[in-house]
C-alpha cells in the first residue's frame, strides 16, 4: 500500500495551542485519519482535511 501520509503534514492544537507530536504520533494519527478519508465516497483527492472535535454544549454547561 502507497504510503499516503507522507504527502500530508500534521498539527495539533488544542484550545487554540499548537501542540508538538513526536513523528511516530504523527504518522500513526495521519495514517489513520487519511485511510479512513480516502474510503469515503466523493472526497475527490483531498489537499485540506480538517477535523474538529468540540465538547457538546451540554457539556459546556449550555442549555438547548
């Protein structure tokens, strides 16, 4: 299997800081997230993933 990761660059913030991944994490967190991409129907070839996870506002301490 072509190693698809290599094409892509990684970074991690959370709550808006930049946090530095050791190249094992990266690769690994890379592989998974482009393997899982490329095996979604009509994602063309893509140049910009981004994935953002955020707590529910319920969780948050929000109301509906």
């Amino acid at each position: 299997m072509k190693d698809i990761a290599k094409n892509f660059k990684m970074r991690l913030f959370i709550n808006n800081k930049l946090i530095p991944l050791k190249p094992f994490l990266s690769n690994f967190v890379k592989q998974i997230i482009l393997s899982m991409v490329f095996n979604l129907k009509d994602t063309g070839k893509p140049e910009k993933i981004e994935l953002i996870l955020e707590k529910t506002p319920e969780e948050r301490g929000e109301k509906k």
